[in-house]
C-alpha cells in the first residue's frame, strides 16, 4: 500500500526562515537589545495564547476581526496574542504586588493576526516591545522616543551620519483642541474623523477633504461614507494637517495659527513645546524626530503623544515601527488608571526595510573557522583541534562527509563566507604543526585573476603554516582584521 504524500508547504501569511535571514534577524534583534538595556529596560515575556476575553475589547473593531480564535482543551475561549501591549497590560494590573511602578520592560515575541498578507505583512510576525508604566510625566515619551532613534541608529539607518529613518510625532491632546473646539464631541464622530485623516498619504488631501465631508465613490465604484462635517471644520482640519516646519518649535508656532484658541488648546501646544524642549536634551535631531500633525493613526486608543517610525524613501513599505501613550488601557483589568507609554518596532517590516536600503550587509554563517584534512588523519585529531578552538570561543565546523579531496571539505566554507580555514596534515601533524588559510583574504587576493597559476599561487600566499600553540592567536588574529573590514560587523 503506497504511503500517502504530503506537500512541503506553508500556510498563506506565514514565512519560513533560513539560516541567513535568522543570522540577519539576530544581529538585528541584538542590536536593539543593547540600546534598550541601555536605556534601563528588563526583559519579560508572556503566553503567546491569551483569554479571549482578555484581548477582545482591548483594540478597535478592525483588530478584533483580525484575531486567530481557538479554545483550549478545556474549552476555555482563548486567542493569540495581536500585540505585545495588551498582555503587558493585562501583566502589570496582574502582579500588582511583584512589580513596582514606574517599570521599563521590553518584550520580543511572535504576534498574530489574521490580516491580509502583502510585502513585509505577515499574519505571524515578530514584534519588539519598550514600555514604561507608572509614569504620566512628558520625559517618559521623550526616552521612548530617544530609544526608538537610537535603535534605528543602532541597525544602520544612517548614512555618513545622516539619518535614514523619521518618527513622526504628533498627539492626541492637539488633534482633541482641534475637534472639540470646533464642536465635534460625539465619540464615534470623533473616530470616524481621525480614520479618516489616517488615510491622507494613502489617497490625498482631496479625497481626504471629500471624506470629511458628505463622502465619496472610491476606485472600485464603492461609495465611501463621509463624517458629515461643515465646510468651515473641515478647511480647519486642512489647514492644521498641513502643517510643516523645519523644527518641532517652529511647528507648535504654526499649529498654534490653526487652532481654536481654548484652555485644550492651550495646554497641548505646552505640552508638544515640553516634549520639544526633552528631545532637545536626548539629543534627539530635527531630522530623526519630527512633528506631524498629520499622523493621526492609533489615535483613537491613545491618550496622548503618539509617534510611528518610517524609513526614508521607503514610505510605500509602511511604518517600522510605532507608539504613543495609552494611559487607560490598565484601567480595563484593574479599575485603576495605569499611566503609560511605549513603542514597538516591527522586526518584518524592518528586516525589509534594511535590504531596500542595502543595510543588510550580515554574515552568512555564524561559523568562524573550519577544519580540513590532508591525507590519513584520524577522526580523533579532528575532534581534538576542534575541542580546542572551540574552547578558545572560536565557532568550529568539521567536516563530516566522506569526501577526502579539499574543495569537498572547504564547500561550506565557500558557500557561507567561512573566514577561516585550519588544515590539519599527515606531516604538519607529526611535526605539531597546522595551517591556516584566511579565506576571506584569499578571495578577495584572486578575485580578478584569470590565469590558473596565478590564482593558485594567490591563493597560497593567504596561507600559513604556525605551530600548534600558536593557532589560537593566529585565528583570532585573522577574525579581528575581517571583522574590522565588514560592513556588517560595523554597523553591527
């Protein structure tokens, strides 16, 4: 009876990777790590399933159809986590007595979501989480801010110094001032509004302003409900999305022109002018950090300074990261009002984001020497020279096929940028001699040389045979000058 097959495959929306895109991520992930402990950040993680009940309610509408419902094997209502916020939330009203407020955490981990898949949008992808709870004043923001630009800096979002990434910061306070002063106070109106505005890069400010306004008949031939607004709130809003500046002060002096000249009012503009001046102190540029009133997505469940990261000329890729403060969402849990503020950087998106840009310049392989053979040379000096590399904290590969010629063992080194090559002969290993060949090097020394003899003879002047007790400082010699001369090591 023929076994039945099954096809090697992938459910839509998911992605498998490879030993190279895991190497990249890792560099990634480690880099921004080190930014966030600076910074003062632990650790934490959570259960990537949740209550059900737990995460519904917890987000808009859209998210809520998005989630992946299952139930437990005890029919408990359960789900997969859309975010690493609300479990966050959910922790901290939890161990109320185990954690002390303020608390700075970040959180790496698989999220879910039942979206619809497309370039650098997965339904499984990989979010990188920085919080703080218990703190309501503006420095808080600024240091979530900071950590985010650091971080971009961090994974080589810079060119000759110069920024190749922008969080747009805006906030909730000033988009309020703006609505109710011009009397839109119904709840619903007001978020139908703000997702509206949210749409502005998408189909631009004329559909924006139809939107607004009685609606419209989009591409498809489908009609597009408008907010009902009157002509005059709706030439406000225009004008106060318009905005732009070549500083965050000299933006907070133009919004103030297109606001309502009220106490709401007042109290936003001092609070962006606050933020402004905390930036400053981090040492945050204009160019890393800039206001824009026209950034309005997330803002109907923020309570405050909202921001999203983008990477220069790259824009259609979407956001690689965002934030804002949402100090009601404890409140959900607890009863209690939780002040908090935190960002979360999209690793997929970022992953994209970097080899768009040509800052993906990341190790094939995490191996850093390999071991070849010449002649009859038992397995145990093998695994002996190994042992003892590796005891040195040199990553070491063997060879285990059961092809004696060199090319076959020296393939992974070539296939994966291997640095370093030890040989191990019959002659070299009665004389307690090896040799060393820098790969790197070699490759580099014959990379224009078409005649057979002269790439042979190039080839071997990136060899050297060294005694036994010196091959320790001879490979780490050779690491140290391939690590100095990669790009990827450098920014990482």
């Amino acid at each position: 009876m023929k076994e039945k097959r099954v096809k090697p495959q992938i459910l839509k929306g998911f992605q498998d990777l490879l030993p190279e895109d895991m190497i990249a991520r890792q560099r990634v992930i480690d880099a921004i790590r080190h930014v966030y402990e600076r910074y003062g950040f632990v650790p934490i993680d959570t259960p990537v399933l949740e209550r059900f009940d737990i995460l519904t309610g917890s987000a808009g509408a859209d998210v809520n159809k998005e989630i992946f419902a299952l139930e437990t094997p005890e029919a408990e209502a359960a789900a997969m986590r859309f975010d690493l916020t609300v479990p966050f939330a959910r922790m901290i009203s939890q161990y109320r007595e185990e954690i002390k407020l303020p608390f700075r955490r970040y959180h790496i981990g698989p999220v879910f979501r039942a979206d619809k898949p497309g370039p650098g949008r997965f339904r499984q992808f990989t979010q990188f989480d920085v919080d703080i709870a218990g703190a309501r004043g503006l420095a808080a923001d600024a240091e979530i801010i900071a950590v985010l630009c650091e971080a971009m800096r961090a994974v080589g979002l810079v060119d000759n110094d110069k920024p190749l990434f922008r969080v747009r910061v805006s906030n909730r306070l000033l988009v309020d001032a703006l609505l109710t002063g011009n009397g839109i106070t119904d709840t619903e109106r007001m978020k139908h509004t703000l997702r509206v505005i949210d749409k502005l890069r998408k189909v631009g400010i004329e559909n924006i302003q139809r939107e607004l306004g009685p609606g419209r008949v989009d591409d498809s031939g489908d009609p597009i409900p408008g907010v009902q607004l009157p002509d005059s709130v709706i030439a406000a809003i225009t004008a106060f999305i318009a905005v732009s500046a070549a500083s965050r002060l000299d933006t907070v002096t133009q919004l103030a022109d297109t606001l309502p000249d009220t106490d709401a009012t007042k109290n936003a503009l001092d609070e962006m002018r606050e933020l402004a001046s905390l930036l400053d102190a981090l040492g945050i540029s204009e160019e890393e950090a800039i206001f824009d009133p026209s950034l309005a997505r997330g803002l109907d469940y923020y309570t405050g300074p909202v921001y999203e990261i983008e990477v220069v000329a790259q824009e259609a890729l979407g956001s690689v990261g965002a934030g804002g403060r949402y100090n009601q969402l404890c409140k959900r849990f607890s009863g209690q009002e939780v002040p908090a503020t935190g960002g979360s950087i999209g690793l997929d998106r970022l992953m994209t984001a970097l080899h768009a840009v040509n800052k993906a310049a990341f190790p094939k392989s995490t191996v850093q020497a390999c071991i070849a053979t010449v002649g009859k040379v038992a397995p145990r000096e093998v695994l002996l020279l190994a042992a003892e590399l590796r005891a040195a904290g040199i990553n070491t590969l063997t060879y285990l096929g059961g092809k004696k010629n060199m090319a076959a063992q020296l393939s992974d080194a070539d296939r994966y940028n291997i640095p370093v090559a030890v040989i191990l002969g019959e002659d070299e290993l009665q004389r307690g001699e090896v040799a060393v060949k820098d790969l790197i090097a070699g490759k580099e020394t014959r990379a224009d040389i078409d005649d057979h003899d002269a790439y042979r003879k190039a080839g071997r002047n990136t060899q050297e045979t060294v005694k036994r007790e010196a091959l320790i400082e001879t490979v780490r010699g050779i690491l140290q000058e391939d690590a100095s001369e990669s790009l990827g090591m450098r920014n990482l």
